[in-house]
C-alpha cells in the first residue's frame, strides 16, 4: 500500500536538514531526498553522515504536498536549512517524471506562474543566501576552466578549424557574411553578400551603400544617389 510521508534528512556532522515528501510502498526505503543542496552535502560528506526520519503521513498525496510546504516555510531562510523553495507540489522530480502526462500541473500557464512567483519570493526573502549561492557556483565554473584543460582545448579547436576551412574560405565567408538587397535607381535589385565587391564592380561609394542599409533610406545625393541598401536574411 502506497504510503505519502513528510521526512526529514538530517546532516549529522552539521545539523543541516532538509524537509521533503515522499511517496512510497516502503517507508524503510532508501530514498533521502532530491533537494540540488542536499544532494550536493550527500555527495560531499557521505550518505553515512546522514540520517532520515518520517516526521507524518497521510492517506493523499494533497494533504502530504499542504503539510510539506507549511512545514518549510517556517524554515526558509534558516542558515541550517538545505531547502531552497517552499515546496508543496513535488518538487522538479515529480514534474519530470510526469511531464508528458496530459494532466501535469506544469502544463497549466497558471500554475507555472504561481511557481515563478513563489520563487521570486523566496530568493527575495534569501537574497543573501542566493547571491552567496550565485558567487560560489561562479567560482567553481572559473576554477573548472583554468589550467591546461583550457589552453589545450582551444588549440585543438583552433587547429579544427583552419583545416576545417582552409580549402573553403568562399564557404565561410558565405556562411559569416549578412546579405544585401541593393535598390538602383531603375529599381533593379541586386542580392549580395560582397557589398563592398559590388560596390567597386557598380562605382559608387562602398560607405555610403553601406549607410543606407542601416537607415533604410533612399540616397538623396552624391555618386549613388537614387541607390538604397536593405539587410536581408540569408
């Protein structure tokens, strides 16, 4: 028989905790929770520094989710707490896992506005907490692209790709280069992704075509008078 359990995972080296629900056939499972901070602790210190005890149960899943998120809103922000949001809809686990169910809360524009500002108000609460959060993650993600990972990485990948392309300059100029639409004063139109070729082969002012396809304006004056340039998609 299915059992909906509120459990509480408690870090026995700091006394940090984390309060989840948890659907399950067996409440003697091994199942210590899906926080992203808690997982991260486990992974620092060991499950074995770890200890779970089911604090409630109940006989729906709605009454567990009302119960878990009343019991973590009185520990948000709490320096010793691992829980970042205030739960009560089973979490990303349970939205993943359902998420190509025709009946998944989070297909329901509402009910995913409601979570974005849940969230927004709980960072708000926490700013210090998050920012802290913020700046160690930006540490990690610099330390793990220093050293010779790095240097070596991009030769090789400078090294790719000029044999990639050394024979095919044309081909990744083509593939670089914004084409244009180029009006005369006939209305003949001209495609081009070499303005400035063309620019020299029609004798008139490369700058001045060039401006106009930035304005979008007809060229009142000058050699190229009567011309007008447009950026176009490929």
């Amino acid at each position: 028989m299915k059992k909906y359990l509120i459990y509480k995972t408690t870090n026995i080296i700091n006394n940090k905790f984390y309060i989840g629900a948890h659907e399950t056939n067996n409440i003697n499972d091994d199942y210590f929770g899906s926080g992203i901070l808690l997982n991260k602790a486990i992974k620092k210190y060991g499950i074995e520094n770890f200890k779970k005890e089911i604090l409630q149960e109940f006989d729906t899943s709605s009454e567990m989710y009302e119960e878990e998120k009343n019991i973590i809103e009185k520990f948000l922000g709490n320096p010793l707490c691992y829980n970042i949001n205030s739960g009560g809809s089973g979490g990303w686990d349970y939205v993943n896992k359902n998420i190509h169910n025709k009946n998944n809360p989070m297909k329901n524009p509402d009910t995913v506005k409601k979570c974005v500002e849940s969230n927004k108000k709980t960072r708000n609460k926490n700013k210090e907490k998050y920012i802290k959060i913020a700046n160690e993650n930006l540490k990690k993600a610099v330390s793990k692209n220093i050293g010779n990972k790095k240097p070596k990485h991009s030769k090789f990948m400078t090294e790719f790709m000029k044999n990639k392309w050394e024979t095919k300059k044309e081909l990744l100029r083509d593939s670089l280069s914004s084409w244009f639409l180029v009006i005369d004063p006939d209305k003949n139109e001209f495609k081009t992704n070499r303005l400035q070729d063309f620019c020299l082969q029609k004798n008139i002012p490369y700058t001045t075509i060039w401006k106009s396809s930035k304005d979008n304006k007809i060229i009142k004056k000058g050699k190229a008078k009567g011309w007008l340039c447009k950026i176009i998609q490929n």
